[in-house]
C-alpha cells in the first residue's frame, strides 16, 4: 500500500537507495533454524523480509540457520518450507543452508587465524565464564590467548581432524575482554560437537556459532538488510566485526521487536514442551500458535497477513493482544464462508401441526454478505432438533429464545410456539419440546411480516448428519504477556488453560456439510466460524471452531 507511511525499516532502506549503498538492491532473508516448527511470530518477520522483497523489487532468501547438529531435523526443515507457501511467499530458486557454507566458513576462519585474530582456548566453559567478567566488571584474559598464528593454525586443524574431545577447547575471536559489550570479550567462534548433523552427516565436528555463521551467510548470499529481533541489537557489533575482520562484503543487520501475543507462548522451546509432554497432540494442535496448528484451527493465510500488516514493525518490544488477530480472521471469512445450520448439543423438537412424513425444502440464502454466493435448499420436517441451551423452561426476562407458551422464528422457516415439554421421568431431565407452527409464516414467502425477536438455527432430525465439533480456548489462562526468555517453565504450566479443549461429539449438522472437504471453513449460524478437520471420516466429520461470532476487539 503506497499510502502507508514507511516504517522505520523502511526508511532506512530508502535512504540506504538514494545513496547507492547497495546500489539500488534490497535482498532480504528469512532465517529460520530447523529446530521446530514455525509460529506466529514467524509470519511477522516472513511477511517482512518477503514484503519488503515484493515491495522494491527484491529477493528474499529462505535460509535454515542449521549450525546445531544437535536440536536440527529434516521433519522441521519440510514443515518450515510448507509454512511458508502457504502464507503466499515464494523464494524461487533461493534456499540455502548455513551447513552448505560450511567448508567456506572453515576456509574463513583459517584465514582470520592467520590474521591474528582469532585463538584456539582450553578453558572449560566454566572457567571461561569466570574470565568474561561482568556489566561492572571487565574480563581477563585467557592464558592461551597469546597462542602463536601457527600453534592455532595446528590445533583448529586437529579439532576439525576430530583429535579433541567434545567440549576441551574452543576457537575464539580475539577482540577486547574489556568491551562494555560481554558479546565482544573474546566470543566461541567454533565449538566441538560430536553429533550428525542432519545434511551433512559425520563431516563435520566442528561448528561455528550463530553469530559468527550468520553474517558469514548473509555477507555470502549478498543480502543487504539483514533483519533479525531485538535480543541481537547488542550481537550487532559481532556482526560487523565478523565482516570487517574477514575483509569480505558488508551487509547490515537491523532489529526490530519481535512479536508478543497476549495469552500466547511462542518460544519454540516451550512449544516444543507443550508437545513432548503431551498437553497438546501435536505440532499442529489447532490450539498452538504455530502455523501449522492456526493453518489446522481453519485460520486463512490472508488473514494472517493482514494481521502482520496492521500490528507494523516497531523498534521497542509490546504485547499485541490476540483478540486483533481474531479480529483479522472473522473479517476474511466474514465474505466468504458458507453460513449453514448445525446444533451442537441437540434438543428434539416435534411440531404437532405439521403433517407427519412431509419434506418441504426450504431456500436458504449461502452468505447475506455476498450474493454472489447463491441459495442452497434445506430440508425441513415435523422433527427437528434445536439447541438445548436455545431452551428454557423458567427463562429470565429478555430471554428472547423458546420458552413454554412463547414463540421464536426458526431461520428460514417458520414461527413456532412452545406448547409443551416432556422430561424424563426419572431424572426431569427436558428430553423434547412440543411446538406448532404458523403455516403463514414461512420465511420469504411474502406473508413472513409477523415478527418475532428470536431467531433459532435448527436442522431436521431425519436429514441431518453426526458431527463432532472441538471448541478451543486460549492455551495460557493470564493475560499477561507471553512467557519472558528467563521465566521459570514452572510457571507456564502452571499458566496453562485446563479447558483450552471442549469436545463436542454427538452433533448434528444439515444434510449439505455431511462430508464437506478436509479444510473447507463455514460459518455455523449463532456459533462461530468452523473448518473440517483431518481427522474426520466418512459420516463424522470433525469441526474445530476458529473463533465465535463476538468480536472483542477494541479498535
Ligand atoms: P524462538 O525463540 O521461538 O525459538 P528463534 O528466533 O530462535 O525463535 P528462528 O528459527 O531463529 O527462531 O527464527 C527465524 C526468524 O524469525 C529470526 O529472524 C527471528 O528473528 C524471527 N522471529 C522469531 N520469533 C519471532 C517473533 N516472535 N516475532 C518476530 N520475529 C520472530
Ligand atoms: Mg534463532
Ligand atoms: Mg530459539
């Protein structure tokens, strides 16, 4: 959109053209590690760099940062690359891996040895944490920094041969143990880890560090803005560091707030927890703000596009509330799903005056919001079945639904009025409700003018079809921001919501959604929004609700 006003990132993009920077390119890139799958948070930051490629004319790179062997997976690498298709963007023939550098990182680095500038250590990690120093408190430094260019030269070759267990010597930087900044005393370039790494094997058991691979990775592929969140704004003088050290081409990194959601953990080693120990089923659990859990929840890729657009990008952290993204999805499906009838918790209805064994179908408009989507018929007979809540036998005032002696409009039917109720005779339990008709007033049928304030779905009770429907709740009860890098995990379950699911499995929906597609969204009128899950079968569909019909978002 033209007439938005630029952020900030972009306005340093539209300086960094006019002064010919990089020329006049803008090549971006989304780096995810392969360590889990994607969430919400993701799509901002995808919709960011892929935006901004679509927004100039540039490229976006997607890139897996896959330089720990230990947490990285093939499985997250294919859902990662599925993620993000389906939010809409493409990297064409642009996919990389941090791993395919890694013989070019090697060479690099050799180089920087020699240059001095780099040092093979033995303290444990313990000891180094000791030398660091503190905020207040300047480094010391290590003994073995003034190890001679071949001695390091040797020994970063032995720990490439394999010669060094894991964890005994690391390769460092040799910047300034007294910097201000603790990510410049002396940071681990390269550590020993004996693991396979899931593209390249046994190859390696030397890796290099996110931050000494990243700008590598970005100076390799030719990026010119490197956008990454706020935790990195004190690695960024690493980051250029790293490139002048090596000589090699310069991008920049800006930082930017990452997203938090109210009522929403996002870090994927907590989501992770919530999978491993089963609070949810999976990945893709439509409770989980992954994008495989809102894809699987019924959530479209345009409203989670439109979401990213509205929050923008900012340069200091906030806490978006979620009701905006369910504000997002409700407006998307608003147009274009389907409204039908299904009652979640039946109660069976019999019309005494209308003539057992007669089917009339009735004309039903698809969506009033957009013609366009035509008529459907529905049948309707003597039995019906309505909600139980849509029932009450001693209703508080205002109770604008059924009610002994009082009279509702069923949706694209006819004015009825309660007669009679019928319980259990053990348990006075409301098992039916007895009602007549006013044949005068079926909807649009030109003597429809008798009004009624309370509309009721319905669906008749030979025609209609089994469903099970799962309504969700926020999985983080508080409303408090989404969980702090340091919090305690003990909180966070002791946060989670022990109704995020309730599960609904003897429902009945009209005879048009018995076996709709695996995917397929509708509006159920009065309840929500819906979308078919995977697990449905033949004669049970399974419904997960997206969100209700009420909108609480504040604009
Ligand atoms: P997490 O903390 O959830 O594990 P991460 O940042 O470690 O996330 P990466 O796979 O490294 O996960 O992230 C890929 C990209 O997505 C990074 O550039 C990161 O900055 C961005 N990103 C991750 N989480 C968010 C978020 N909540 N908001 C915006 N961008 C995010
Ligand atoms: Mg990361
Ligand atoms: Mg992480």
């Amino acid at each position: 959109n033209p007439a938005m006003p630029a952020n900030f990132i972009e306005v340093i993009i539209n300086e960094d053209i006019k002064t010919g920077k990089y020329g006049s390119r803008v090549h971006t890139r989304f780096p995810p590690e392969p360590n889990g799958y994607l969430h919400i948070g993701h799509a901002k930051s995808i919709c960011l760099n892929f935006g901004l490629a679509l927004k100039y004319g540039g490229k976006c790179n997607l890139r897996f940062d896959d330089t720990n062997p230990t947490k990285e997976d093939v499985e997250y690498v294919d859902s990662i690359q599925e993620d993000v298709k389906w939010l809409g963007f493409d990297w064409d023939d642009r996919k990389y891996y941090a791993s395919d550098y890694f013989e070019k990182i090697y060479q690099y680095t050799v180089e920087l040895i020699k240059k001095g500038k780099a040092y093979v250590c033995d303290l444990s990690a313990e000891e180094m944490r000791q030398y660091r120093g503190t905020l207040t408190e300047p480094g010391t430094e290590s003994p073995y920094r003034s190890r001679t260019i071949a001695e390091n030269l040797a020994l970063f070759e032995k720990m490439k041969a394999g010669e060094f267990a894991e964890g005994s010597r690391v390769l460092r930087a040799k910047i300034d143990m007294s910097s201000p900044n603790l990510n410049m005393r002396d940071p681990v370039l390269y550590r020993i880890i004996r693991a396979k790494h899931h593209r390249t094997g046994d190859t390696w058991c030397i890796y290099p560090m996110y931050d000494y691979a990243h700008p590598i990775s970005d100076s390799i592929e030719g990026v010119t803005h490197s956008i990454c969140t706020l935790e990195f704004e004190d690695h960024r003088p690493l980051y250029d560091w790293t490139l002048a050290a090596l000589g090699i081409y310069q991008c920049q990194q800006i930082e930017f707030a990452r997203l938090n959601l109210t009522n929403t953990i996002m870090s994927k080693r907590y989501l992770r927890r919530l999978v491993e120990e089963g609070y949810v089923s999976d990945w893709d659990d439509p409770r989980m703000p992954t994008i495989s859990g809102l894809r699987r929840r019924g959530f479209t890729p345009a409203a989670i596009r439109d979401f990213c657009d509205r929050i923008g990008v900012a340069k200091s952290n906030s806490t978006v509330d979620v009701a905006l993204l369910e504000h997002c999805i409700r407006e998307d499906l608003n147009g274009q799903a389907s409204r039908v009838m299904a009652v979640l918790k039946p109660l069976k209805l019999i019309i005494d005056n209308y003539p057992a064994g007669q089917v009339e179908e009735l004309i039903a408009e698809n969506n009033p919001e957009n013609p366009a989507m035509g008529t459907r018929t529905i049948p309707f007979s003597r039995e019906i079945y309505i909600e139980q809540d849509d029932f009450m036998e001693n209703p508080p005032k205002k109770f604008f639904r059924l009610a002994p002696g009082a009279e509702v409009r069923l949706k694209h039917a006819y004015i009825i009025k309660c007669e009679q109720v019928v319980k259990d005779e053990q348990t006075g339990e409301i098992v039916a409700v007895h009602c007549t008709y006013d044949p005068e007033t079926r909807s649009g049928s030109g003597t429809a003018n008798r009004k009624v304030k309370g509309v009721l779905h319905w669906v008749s009770a030979a025609h209609a079809g089994k469903a099970e429907v799962r309504l969700y709740d926020y999985l983080l009860t508080s409303q408090q921001d989404q969980e702090d890098e340091g919090a305690e995990a003990k909180d966070f379950v002791d946060r989670l919501n022990p109704n995020s699911l309730e599960r609904l499995v003897d429902c009945l929906v009209e005879p048009s959604i018995k076996m709709p597609p695996v995917g397929s969204r509708f509006q159920f009128l009065r309840c929500g929004y819906f979308a078919v899950d995977r697990d449905s079968v033949p004669g049970k569909p399974v419904f997960n609700r997206i969100i209700s019909l009420k909108d609480s978002w504040a604009k």
